[in-house]
C-alpha cells in the first residue's frame, strides 16, 4: 500500500464529513421544548439516583460501622439493633440462625454460663444465632419481624422462643407490645411478596385492633393505601432507622469483645452436655440455693414479694392464640423451618400464686395440636416445671433451663433425635421422664419432680 492508499482510507470523505457537521448542528439548534425535556429528564434521574442512595444509607452505614471492629453484634439485647434488618444483615456472624424471642435474652453468662451470649458468643460451636426481640414482644410483632428478616436470614431453620405468659388473662400484654412496634419491619413484612394476603390481612386487622396503641397513620403509610400514604411511609422508615444508626454508638458498647476461640480458623467445641449439666447445677446451688423456690438468691426476696401473677388463668387468651397460629403459618410463607422452644413455666412458684396446674397443661396441649396444625416441630420442656434450676427467676431461663435449651438447638440444628424435640419431624417429646441426669436427679432429691 502506497502512502496516498493510506491516506484516502482514513481520511473522512467529503460527504461523511457534511453528515457529521449537519449532527452537531441539529443538536445545537433543537427546540426550546427538547432542551426543557433533557433537562427534566436529567434532575429526575438526578432524583431518583440519590432517592436511592438515601434508602440504602441504612445499610451503607450499618456495614461500614459493622466492620469497623473486631466485634461480635448478634447476641446484643436492644430494641434499636432489633427493628433494623440493615443493622442484623451487615452485623450477623458468618454461620448465623434467627432466634425470635424477648425476655429471655436479656440473660447473660454473667447469671449463667450457657445464656447464649456466653455459650455461643465466646466460643465455637460451628454456629451463631442472632438475637431477635426484647420484652413485650409476643407473637404477633414476632410474626411480623419473621416476614422482614426473610432477606437477613442465612438458613432455612429458625428458633421461635415462646412465653407461657403471653396467654393469660386478657391475652398477656398485648398492649405494651404495640407501643413498642417497628414501623420498619412491619412495611418490610407487608412487602415481602412471599407472604400471603390473607396473612397479611390478618395482621392488619390484628393490628387495628391494638388501637390505643397502634395508629390508623402507622397502618396505612405501612401499606401505602394512597400515594400520599407510600410517601410517607418511605419517610417514616428512614427517619426510624437514620435515628437508629445516630445513635450507634449505644449499640456498639453492648456488643461482645471477639474471643480467641471465635477467631476464624479456630477449631470447633463440641459440647459436652453431661458435664456441662453437673456444672450447672453447682451453679446453681451456689447462686440459687438460698430459697426454696430456686430463684436467683440476688432477686429471690424481691419476686417473692410480686404476687403480680396471683392467681391467674390461661385459658382466656384466643387472641393471643391464634396469632401463634398465624405466626407460625408466616414462617412457612417465608419458606422457614421453625424450631418452636416451648419455656415452661415455674412449677412450685405457680402453685404458690394458684396458677392452676391443670391450666398449665391445657396451655402445653394447645400450643402442641397449633404446632402440629400447622407441621411445625418444637422443643417441649413442660415436664421440667419442677426441675428447681430450669427457671432462675419467675420466668427466664437459667443454669440447667439454658444446658437443655442450647441441647435441643444443637440437635436440631444437626438433625439429631433428642428427649427433648417432637412435633414435625420427631413425634412425642418425652422429656423429663426419658432422663437421668443431674438435673434430673436433683429434683429427685428435692422431692420437687413430680
């Protein structure tokens, strides 16, 4: 090829170069009206570009914090940390279960070892759960909280903690429960396309009902039944989880420093749960054997003198009931296998207040043909009632409650048979009758299992 080849091949040709100038003149000369629409077409893209970084700030924020530390967030008992999904899907640990309960988490291994804090946050396991809920938090905020935290969980297998006392008279305290509600988790739970509409009407209508606490605003900017409505409700949860992650600092502080033994590549401890049952009754001995109740010897003086449960009844709570129901029939929709953890009740501290023995049973009954309704498993510990250790104070698990507990999690988690499981996939629990152990035995020799 001679040099005037090369040159006529790469030089534009007269016409292209009259198309190409014609071009720019055309942009250069459009209308008013088209550069209005450019314009408006660049702000809105403008807008919606930074809707967006608005919405995910959340979890912008809650990552960049979350990995700002060395720290373990799944076993922090808060409200704050447990209205956000953002927060629990940035902070959760790597193998991590949902465990959707109240009160019982706030115990800590400073009151007993295996409370969860201690037994799965300071060790290896092979697995962590993640902390759901504080008190007051009875099924139905506990059903909605499983609708959002579908996009946060890591497995199919959940764990629902269950209070007795949310089904006595007048249906627990179903009116502290909705002062407390999370207007995020709600609009998540209504938008989760997984979730049947008739279980979300159920809800809503459920929710109506708690008018005193619950308004028609929170109801209906959750739903966006007008477009007025839809924004409002994207404000209100940004407000709601931006007032959250301001004040992040609070969380931070109760999360738990990392062990050694949680360090990555560290090698898993296998429980012993024989040995860990002696060492919870000695435990127990030494911080709770002062009273014949077997409560904590620090609170014992002070639940003895609360006769706030007096006698009390729990078979007029079928609000509270059915909302179980429905619960569990969510956690389905979402495609969860829960494991429901039956917390029994403190035996010799309910027949002190005449809590009715054979109420006690109705409610267990109950609760099992509702699990079996709806092809759930659970854990049973009804038959430990009298084991003096299982209850630390009226209500919470403690030092052989949480050995037992932290067993059937384990066993179901490796799709292991135990004592304790049934429902579902395991049939009769048999409990405490099916035992012989030192828990066991010390109810034996109390002359309390009965």
């Amino acid at each position: 090829m001679n040099t005037h080849d090369h040159i006529e091949l790469n030089t534009p040709s007269t016409g292209a170069q009259h198309d190409a100038k014609s071009a720019t003149n055309t942009i250069h000369t459009a209308p008013p009206q088209l550069k209005a629409r450019y314009l408006l077409v660049g702000i809105f893209s403008g807008l919606i570009a930074l809707a967006l970084v608005i919405i995910n700030m959340p979890l912008i924020l809650s990552f960049t914090y979350a990995h700002s530390d060395n720290r373990i967030y799944s076993y922090i008992y808060s409200q704050q940390k447990s209205r956000s999904v953002a927060i629990n899907k940035a902070t959760q640990e790597a193998n991590s279960y949902l465990a959707f309960g109240s009160s019982e988490f706030f115990i800590h291994d400073n009151q007993t070892p295996d409370a969860p804090d201690g037994f799965y946050g300071k060790h290896n396991r092979g697995f962590d759960l993640n902390l759901i809920g504080i008190a007051n938090d009875q099924c139905l905020s506990q059903g909605i909280a499983m609708g959002a935290y579908q996009p946060a969980s890591q497995h199919r297998k959940i764990f629902f903690f269950l209070s007795p006392q949310w089904f006595f008279k007048y249906n627990g305290g179903q009116a502290a429960m909705g002062k407390q509600l999370s207007f995020s988790l709600y609009k998540q739970f209504v938008y989760n396309p997984n979730i049947s509409q008739e279980s979300k009407d159920y809800v809503r209508k459920r929710l109506q009902q708690l008018k005193k606490t619950v308004s028609p605003k929170f109801i209906s900017a959750a739903n966006g039944d007008t477009p007025i409505d839809t924004l409002n409700g994207i404000l209100m949860e940004y407000e709601e989880q931006m007032k959250i992650l301001f004040d992040w600092s609070t969380i931070a502080q109760k999360a738990l420093v990392r062990t050694p033994e949680k360090q990555s590549g560290s090698p898993i401890e296998v429980p012993q749960w024989a040995e860990r049952m002696k060492q919870a009754v000695k435990r127990g001995d030494a911080d709770g054997g002062a009273n014949r109740f077997g409560f904590r010897n620090a609170v014992a003086d002070k639940i003895e003198a609360n006769r706030a449960w007096q006698d009390q009844t729990l078979n007029e709570a079928a609000r509270e009931e059915a909302d179980f129901q429905h619960t569990l029939r969510i956690a389905r929709e979402c495609g969860y296998e829960p494991l429901v953890i039956f917390i029994p009740f403190k035996g010799v501290w309910c027949d002190e207040l005449n809590i009715p023995k054979d109420q006690r049973t109705y409610l267990y009954e109950k609760l099992k043909q509702l699990c079996d309704l709806e092809q759930v498993s659970y854990a049973d510990f009804s038959s430990f009632e009298y084991e003096k250790y299982f209850i630390l104070d009226s209500a919470h698990p403690g030092w052989t409650g949480w050995v037992r507990i932290n067993n059937a999690i384990w066993d179901f988690i490796h799709d292991t048979k135990d004592e304790y499981l049934g429902g579902y996939k395991y049939g009769e629990a048999k409990g405490a009758a099916a035992i012989d152990d030192a828990g066991t035995q010390r109810m034996k020799q109390d002359g309390v299992l009965r």
